[in-house]
C-alpha cells in the first residue's frame, strides 16, 4: 500500500518521539548517574521552581507516582528539596538545591549536543524560525484550550 505524504501532526509528533529518544539515549550515554527521567526532572525544576509536583507531572507529561519515584531519588541524592506548597500545605512543591546547579548544566551540554546532532544540516535562521513558529503554535494552543501555560 502506497501512502502519500506525511501529515503535518504526524511529522510534528514523530521528529518529537525521535527527539526525545535521541535525548534518552543521550543521557545513558553520558554517565552522569541518573536515568532520562531524572534528568529530564531536573531540567523541568530548573526552569520552573518552585513548582507544585502534581503541575510538573503534567508538564512532563508522565503519570504522578513516576514522578514521585524520580523526585524521591533526587531528594535522596540532595539534588532537589520538597517544602509545602504555601498556597495548599496538602500539596509539595520541588525546588533545585544547589548541589543540582553543575549537574544541571552537565546535562544542558548533553541535551545541547543531541539537539545540535538533530539539527545538524539546518542553518540557524531556519532554527530560528522553527523555534519561533513552535512557540507561536504552543501559545495557541494554550490560549485556545486553557493549557498549561507557556
């Protein structure tokens, strides 16, 4: 069976399965001692701490008790802290602890490679451009259905 070109949502969410494969594989690589998800974490924290764990579940699209696994080996590893949330005492909020800052950065390098790998025969203006467009379509989209925000 002959198929004809791919969809625009099917190029969209596969170069973002590959993407984020290619990031995983990455992180096993880099031997830095933690999983894909707890580095993935980490960056998540870092670019929006303090946040409530439940929202980070959310943004990082995985199921809540995942999560609460990775946050609980980085807790034990002193890399992020857990304080209640001061708007809900029910709920925990995760922040980065500094011992995290250079981990972060190591990881920022090795996702930085696998991104530049990805798109190693684009110029930087159709980077640029791509990001821009992306950025525009995620604001929509959150405008529109009352999403998770920017």
């Amino acid at each position: 069976m002959k198929s004809g070109p791919a969809t625009f949502g099917f190029l969209l969410t596969d170069a973002a399965r590959l993407l984020r494969a290619r990031f995983d594989r990455a992180m096993e690589e880099a031997g830095l001692g933690l999983t894909p998800g707890e580095a993935r974490a980490l960056v998540f924290v870092s670019h929006f701490a303090p946040i409530r764990q439940s929202h980070l579940a959310e943004r990082m699209s995985v199921e809540p008790m995942t999560l609460v696994g990775f946050i609980d080996r980085l807790e034990a590893r002193g890399l992020v802290e857990r304080m209640p949330d001061p708007e809900d005492r029910r709920a925990k909020t995760v922040k980065l602890t500094p011992a995290a800052l250079p981990l972060v950065e190591e990881i920022k390098i090795v996702l930085t490679r696998a991104r530049e790998d990805a798109t190693r025969d684009f110029s930087q203006e159709e980077i640029e451009t791509m990001r821009r467009l992306l950025d525009r379509m995620r604001s929509n989209l959150c405008s529109r259905s009352g999403g998770e925000g920017a």
